[in-house]
C-alpha cells in the first residue's frame, strides 16, 4: 500500500502541471524556510532571514499593498520603498487613477507627466493607502478547534468567521496596527496578518502616459514590451513616526528597510525573486469550474466590454476633456477586457481542461479507498456548478452590463438610499455627515463624468443586455423600454435623461437644494438602479441557494485530497489572496511558438521602431527621441551602449503584483513587475513552465527617465544606487 500511494503521488505530478518547479509558487514568507535549497540553486545568495523576521529589520520592510481607505487589506497594487525617506516606487498603471484626479486641460499630468522637485511640491491623495507587513502568525489549529464536520457550510462560515475577527482583535490590543485572518487552500488552513497601515500617501512623480503606457491595448499582455511602466510616491506619517491621516505637519516615513537600485546588467539565467501582493489565482481548479470561466466569466466579460471599449475609444478620441475624465476607467475596464479573451485562448492552446480531467481521473483513483467525503467531492463541485450556471450567468450580464458598464444608474441609486437615510428620524443625529459625505461623493462622480458619454453607454448596453440575457432574469424597465419605445433605447435613454435629478451635475445640485423623496423615487434613472440592484441581489442568493453548501465542501475536501497526495513528496503553495507572497526564479528568454525566440530583454530602439504618430498607443515624446538620437543614456547604458527598456523572468505572479519589486539574489531592486504573457495567460489556473513570463521594467530605465529625461536629481541622489 505505501508503494501504491508513492506511485500515485507521483503520477499526480507528472498530471498536475508545476507541482515539483521551483518558479511557481508564491510563497508563504514565514514558510520560506522550506523552500531555502531551492533558492539557492536558482542562485539565492542571502538567508530566509534575511526575507522575513520578526526579531530584525528585513526586505518585507520595504514592500508595500496599495489599498484604499474603505478595504486597506485588498491590495490593488504593490510598491517598494527605495529610500530612507519614505520614497516608493510602483507601475504607472497603478498610479494612473491618481495622476488623472490631479489632471485638468490646463495641467495635464496624464499627458505631460508629473515631477515634484522638492517635497513641497508632492501631492497629497486622500483614500489611498500603504500597508506594510509586520509579522505573520499559522492560527490553523486555534480556527478548525471550533469547527465540526457536521457543520453547513453556513454555519462554518459563521463560526470561521467569529473566531477569525477574535484573533485578529486580540493581536493587535494595545497598538497601532491592523490584523486579518485569511484562509489557504479553500479553507483547509488559516493565517494571520498584522500591518502597519499608514494613510499619507502623496504623488511624487510619473513620466508621461505616453512612455507609461506605451503600447496601449495593442501590447497589454505581450511581450516584447517597452512600456515606461512606473510612478513614484512618498508615505509619510504624523510627528511621532505612526500613521496619521494628511497633514501638513507630517513627515515622511522612516522605514526599517529600503530596497537599493541596481543599476548593474542583467543576464539571461540571473535570480530573480519577486514580492508583492497577488490578488487571486485558482489553481485547485476543477474543469467544472473552468468551464464556468471561459464560457460564462470570461466569454461574457469580453462581450459586453467590447460594447463599451468601443464607446469610449471613439468619445476619448473626439474630445481632450472627455479622455482626461475616462482615462482611468478605460484603463480598468480594458485592461481585464483583453485578460479575458487572451486567457481563453491560452486555456484552448494548452489544453488545460485535458490536463484538469487527467488530474481529477488520477483523484478518484486516489480517493476510492479513502474517507468518502473525498469520493464525494467532485460529484459535489460537478452539481453544484451546473446547478449555478443559469443564474451565474445572469449575474455577469447584470454586474458588468448593467452595474459596472453604464454609471449613472448604479450611482443614483445608491446617492438614493444614502438620501433616505439621511432623511430618516431615526438618524437625525447623523444627517449633516451624510449630506456632507454624499456632495464630496458626487463632486467627484460628476468631475469625471459627461452626460453624452453615459447616455451613449446606457442606451448601448441595455439594449445589448436585453437582447442577450435570458428573459426570465431580467429587470422590468429593461421589458417595458423595449415595449414602449418600440426597442429604440437611445430615444429611451433620452427621455430618461430629461426627466432626471441625476443626469447632470447642475440638475442635481438644484434637486439637493430641496431635497424631495417621493419625487426621488419616481426619477427614472434611480428607478432603473433600484431594479438593477434587486435583480442582482436576487439572482445572486439563487446562485448561492442552488451551489453554496455543496460546492464549497466540495472544493474544500478535493483541496485537502491534493495536499495529502502531494504531502511527503514536494511543496505546494497556497492560492493568491492580496496576501504577501514570494515567488523566486530566473530572468529568462523564451520560444513561444515554432520558428519564434524572444530575447529576454528590449531597449528604447524598439521604442523608436513602434513609433505610430497616428496611433495614441505608440506616440513618443520629443524629449525622449532627442535623448535616443544623441545616444544620451548616461551612466545607465548596457555594455553595448543600449539602453535596456524592460526584461522578462520565469516568475509567478498575477494581478495584485503589479508594481511589485523584482529583486537579485542579493535583495536590490533590479525592475518593477508589470505585466504577464498572452502566451500563458492560463498562469492564474495553470502555470506552464515553458511560456510563462513575468514582464518587468528594468531599473536601468527608471533611473534614466528620472534622470536624464525628467532632470529630478532630487530623486535621484535620494537613492541608494547599486553599481
């Protein structure tokens, strides 16, 4: 019988892609120790220690999650602190949002780029937070003590979520930080995090979005690559060292560890690790859930997205206004637009639904001679996805059709209930905070907003919703449109605009001068909001009702069967979550299809060679030409006189790491990860070790721009640089 199992379990590797390859894995840090051996023959020079301790300073010092102010523990971004004086460095994407609320016609940031010469001049961004690492703790024992087999999965939700919120109370008593429980491996083991939060967090820099997003749609997700893909900002915090919200009076932040910047050559085979803050990955994933993603997550995202790519592509392009004010939300809709096609085909070329088959076939042999609820499990995940999959779709028609498409409707609803609250008896003594809340919210919605842009987008993704979402899930307003107007949705549109508070920003204000509920829930344009949300709210308690208990013991108890298959022969690493990881490997070329080689880096030639003046993606300053045709790199040029734009590396990483430091075997800073390969876009489900690539901005690069093309010496002698 042990034969038999040590046979199984490597089978299962031999089926179960990247289980026994060192550059997949975002690691645990205060696990690290496990994986030290494997380090160093990827060419790790410094000690786990040296990575995460609780006793001494360390690089987890240095590494930051971007959040915002209402989830500071979902990190949208990473950065890295590269000074002794609270300077951090992340991707330009991840600081757009920002530079575009600081943009106006007259000083556009988005445009020109934006560089704080001194301190004073740094720009304060209220909401945006940093937070840093300071230990990490196992609690698996102390949450599963007040678990029981017998439980629903509502009641374990319940009881996990208790004695989480406890151990989280408990660790940070008395100080100044912030903690959070979060499980691993669907729930089979559960960690703590403690940070630091700090809440200053001030603009210092950005090239234009010409070189920070160079290549535009046409190169996201693809390499090669010679995207200027960075920012910079500083965290300060009050007086005494701890956060404090924007003042005047702050100062900049005085960390345990900053990061050196390398401004040495790279080679092809150097270590590179990386550490940052993954969002989510799915790599327990069965092929019942994969035929979910591409045929309803991600098929369906890129329908509908394509609507509204091509309205706001063709307004941003008419009116320099109108691109300032929907630059970040272009940005955030297309970036995930192309992600999802590109996944789909990568899943198709790389036959990930064979190999999740392989594996689930492999299981059941495994499980037949095992507890039975792991004989149990995949018939449970197979019903409970199939009995979502009507309702699942709905909602993605309604969440991204619906909600996150068209804004008006979504906004004024919710400005609606925030009224009725406000105006409520009950919450008299809270009435003034509400309105005041509610006019900074609106200020800033109709500050990026315009009236043609969202009628366009309203009347173009109803009808597209109406005319494809199955009708027994759909909102009413939708049916008597489509009735009344005889299916003409821009004439629908039109007239909802007219008789709506919440169309433009002059008809709304007039509206909060006296203000009037009844009339309120008569508008239009709240009406379809408030039927948008009850039918989302609806379709999504079926989605629960119908695969809820049975799914997720499922997924939980095939998880676990995974583990102990693989438990005494290699390593396995739990899914991204927004929590700290490591992931550790080697800068390196490779040959995505037949007759094709990619070097593992570019430089700003190509640059010049992808110059399209008549294409917004591929425009490059005059500054920038001048620099390239006098050849004037300074002291950043490669031995070859080039001057290296970005590289690729074997690492693992996926959304939530961007910005994150990619760092040598000694722990300087050598490029900021940005991106991944349309090759392998399956990475977040199935790591393929020959294709998978890590796209990183070289340093060298940044330095450059900083220095020779920007002229902020200030920045530059405020660095360690590493030569």
């Amino acid at each position: 019988m042990k034969i038999k199992s040590i046979v199984m379990a490597l089978a299962m590797i031999m089926v179960f892609p990247g289980l026994s390859r060192a550059d997949e894995g975002m690691w645990l840090l205060s696990l690290l120790g496990k994986n030290y051996a494997d380090m160093q023959k990827a060419g790790f020079k410094l000690t786990p220690e040296d990575i995460y301790s609780v006793n001494q300073n360390c690089i987890k010092d240095a590494i930051v999650g971007l959040g915002n102010e209402g989830s500071p523990f979902w990190h949208f971004c990473t950065g890295e602190i590269i000074s002794d004086q609270g300077l951090m460095s992340t991707n330009h994407h991840c600081g757009y949002g920002k530079i575009q609320e600081h943009s106006t016609v007259g000083h556009d940031y988005l445009r020109d780029g934006f560089w704080a010469y001194s301190k004073d001049q740094e720009l304060p961004n209220p909401g945006l937070t940093a937070s840093i690492l300071v230990r990490m703790e196992d609690v698996t024992e102390q949450v599963k003590a007040a678990l029981s087999d017998d439980m629903s999965e509502s009641e374990r939700a319940r009881a996990v979520k208790e004695v989480c919120d406890r151990i989280a109370k408990k660790a940070v008593e008395g100080t100044i930080y912030d903690a959070q429980v979060k499980p691993m491996f669907n729930g089979n083991q559960f960690f703590l995090f403690v940070h630091v939060i700090y809440k200053d967090v001030r603009l210092v820099g950005a090239p234009p979005s010409s070189m920070g997003k160079f290549g535009g749609d046409t190169d996201n997700w693809s390499w090669p690559r010679h995207t200027c893909d960075f920012s910079m900002f500083r965290i300060y915090t009050g007086p005494d060292g701890n956060p404090a919200e924007y003042s005047d009076a702050n100062i900049p932040l005085k960390p345990k560890h900053y990061l050196p910047v390398s401004n040495r050559e790279l080679k092809d085979g150097d270590f590179a690790m990386v550490m940052g803050f993954p969002g989510t990955t799915d790599h327990f994933l069965t092929s019942y859930g994969l035929e979910e993603t591409m045929n309803i997550t991600n098929k369906l995202r890129y329908e509908i997205r394509t609507v509204k790519i091509n309205i706001l592509r063709e307004e941003m392009a008419a009116s320099q206004e109108t691109k300032i004010k929907y630059a970040s939300k272009y940005a955030s809709c297309s970036n995930y637009w192309k992600y999802s096609n590109e996944q789909n085909k990568a899943l198709k070329n790389l036959n990930t639904m064979g190999i999740k088959r392989d594996i689930e076939n492999m299981y059941k042999s495994w499980a037949k001679d095992k507890d039975p609820k792991y004989a149990e499990a995949l018939p449970l995940i197979k019903k409970g996805y199939a009995d979502r999959a009507p309702y699942e779709t709905a909602s993605t028609y309604i969440a991204e059709g619906l909600i996150s498409g068209p804004e008006l409707p979504w906004r004024a609803y919710r400005t609606g209930r925030n009224l009725e609250v406000a105006l409520d008896a009950r919450h008299a003594d809270r009435k003034d905070e509400i309105i005041e809340t509610l006019d900074k919210t609106m200020a800033d919605f109709y500050k990026d907003y315009n009236p043609n842009t969202e009628k366009r987008l309203m009347a173009a993704l109803f009808e597209y919703v109406y005319r494809n979402m199955d009708m027994r899930y759909m909102p009413q307003f939708l049916i008597d449109a489509d009735k009344k107007y005889k299916g003409d949705f821009v004439k629908y549109v039109d007239d909802m605009f007219k008789k709506s508070f919440f169309g433009t920003e002059e008809s709304y204000r007039k509206f909060m001068q006296k203000i009037d509920l009844k009339a309120m829930a008569k508008d239009p344009v709240y009406m379809a909001g408030k039927e948008i949300y009850e039918k989302y709210v609806e379709v999504n308690s079926m989605v629960s009702k119908e695969s809820a208990d049975g799914l997720q013991r499922g997924i939980r108890n095939f998880t676990d069967g995974i583990l102990q298959i693989n438990k005494n022969v290699k390593l396995m690493s739990p899914d991204a979550n927004s929590t700290i990881r490591l992931t550790y490997g080697n800068v390196k070329a490779y040959d995505p299809k037949d007759a094709v080689s990619y070097s593992f880096y570019t430089t700003l030639k190509g640059v010049m060679e992808k110059e399209d003046p008549t294409s917004s993606e591929f425009i490059v300053p005059e500054r920038l030409k001048n620099l390239y045709a006098m050849k004037d790199f300074g002291p950043y040029a490669n031995s070859k006189g080039e001057l290296v734009t970005c590289f690729v590396t074997n690492n693992d990483i996926t959304g939530g790491n961007s910005g994150s430091p990619v760092m040598d075997a000694e722990g300087n800073l050598i490029g900021l990860a940005f991106d991944g390969n349309g090759e392998a876009m399956s990475g977040d489900i199935d790591f393929e070790e020959n294709l998978q690539r890590c796209i990183c901005l070289d340093t060298r690069y940044m330095l450059f721009v900083i220095d020779k093309y920007a002229g902020a010496k200030n920045l530059i002698e405020e660095m360690t640089i590493v030569r």
